[in-house]
C-alpha cells in the first residue's frame, strides 16, 4: 500500500487562523441604508436633469 505523507488538514489549517483574525475596518451600514442612498441619489440626479438642462 502507498504511504500517506501527513494529514491533509495542515494546508487548511493557515487559512482558518486567517479568516479567524481578520477585522472589520471601517463603518458598518445596514444593507437597506445603502439601498435607500442609492435610490434617493438616483432620484437626486434625475430631478437636476429635469430642473437644470444643459
């Protein structure tokens, strides 16, 4: 029978202790938050379209 060199499971194991220690940098937005400004921003852009031709 063939040898088994190690456990497969070390490769694996860098990238948990990765993810594990990565942080959250910068603000936290609600994802309804960031579809409401992209909503009232398109909304904005269309009211200066009609307000102010060029």
């Amino acid at each position: 029978m063939a040898e088994k060199k190690g456990p497969g499971f070390q490769s694996g194991a860098g990238l948990i202790r990765y993810f594990e220690e990565e942080e959250i940098k910068g603000p936290a937005l609600d994802p309804k938050l960031v579809i409401y400004i992209a909503i009232a921003l398109a909304v904005a852009v269309e009211l200066v379209k009609v307000f102010f031709p060029v």
